[in-house]
C-alpha cells in the first residue's frame, strides 16, 4: 500500500475485509485516503436483502467463504452454499430466460437471477456474495450505531 500511495496522485481507497474502526485505523496508517466496506452493513437493519441472506451470513464460518468466478469470468468472493456446490458441479441447468444480457457470459448461470433469488431470500438457489471477514460479524445493527462504533474504534486507536 505505501508503494502505491507513492506511484499515484488521486486519492486511495482501500477494501476488502474491514469491518471495524481498527481494520480502517490500519488502512489509513498505511496510506489510504478512505475505505470502502460492503459487508459490515450488508448486516445492518437498513439493508434490504432478505432475513435468510443476513442469517447465512451470521452463520458463516472462515471456511465458507469462496471465491466463486462469476459468468463473465471476474472473481468474487461468496459463501459456499447449495447454489454455489451446484456451480462447481456443473449441476446448474441453463437459465430458461436468458435473452443473452451479456454478450462474454458463459451462460453457466444467470448471475442476475442468482443475486436476486439470494436478495429476495431464495437462497438455495442464488449467490451470496461476502467479504472474507463475514464470519467474524455476530450482530445485525442500526447503520447509525455502526457508524458510532466505527468513529469511537477509530479514535482509539494511533493516528
Ligand atoms: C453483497 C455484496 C455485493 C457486492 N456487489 C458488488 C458489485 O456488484 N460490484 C462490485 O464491483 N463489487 C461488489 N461487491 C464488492 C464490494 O464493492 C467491496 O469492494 C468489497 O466487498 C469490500 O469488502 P468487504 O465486503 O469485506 O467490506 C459486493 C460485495 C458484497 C458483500
């Protein structure tokens, strides 16, 4: 990080897997401008994915966590649930709606069906996408008590 903050002049944000002001204290001694977080407020009151989204995420353990590559071949991190065995299986039938959105999908799923089956809490059959540190998150909370929490975290720690 402090070799990239060197080689360029906008601003830099770091991500993936902070989840508390300590993870963003840290980002930020090394260079960062700000961070970017998903995952702490995708277990938020606020966040409108579906009760069975936020508990696969309360229930998940450091291995569930995988990295899955989507249809258009990019990476992704989710958590390895029935959909995500059925993926790796090729068990996944072709998606009988697919009016070819994307024209370097490999069509193996559909991710846009996939990601709202698990927002709408159809998770069997969709991709939960986390962060790697999703298991250490126990609570779903107000996004202001988060934010409270992450300032207070901050400030305690060195500058
Ligand atoms: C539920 C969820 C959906 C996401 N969707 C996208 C997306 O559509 N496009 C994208 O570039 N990144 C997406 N991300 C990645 C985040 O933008 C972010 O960079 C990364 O998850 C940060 O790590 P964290 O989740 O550990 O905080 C998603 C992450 C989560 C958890």
């Amino acid at each position: 990080m402090p070799e990239i903050r060197k080689a360029i002049k906008i601003p830099l944000i770091a991500a993936g897997g902070i989840i508390d002001g300590k993870g963003i204290a840290e980002m930020l001694r090394m260079g960062a401008n700000g961070v970017q977080m998903a995952t702490r407020f995708v277990l938020s009151d606020e966040c409108t994915v579906s009760r069975k989204f936020k508990e696969l995420y309360l229930k998940a353990e450091k291995d569930d966590v995988v990295i899955i590559k989507s249809p258009v071949g990019l990476p992704g991190r989710a958590i390895r649930n029935k959909f995500i065995k059925a993926v790796e299986n090729d068990e996944v039938e072709l998606y009988p709606d697919c009016d070819g959105c994307l024209k370097n999908c490999h069509r193996d799923y559909c991710i846009l069906h996939a990601l709202n089956n698990a927002q709408q809490g159809d998770i069997d059959n969709g991709v939960v996408f986390a962060g790697e540190n999703v298991y250490k998150i126990k609570d779903i909370l107000p996004v202001k008590e988060i934010f409270s929490r992450l300032v207070s975290e901050v400030k305690a720690e060195p500058a």
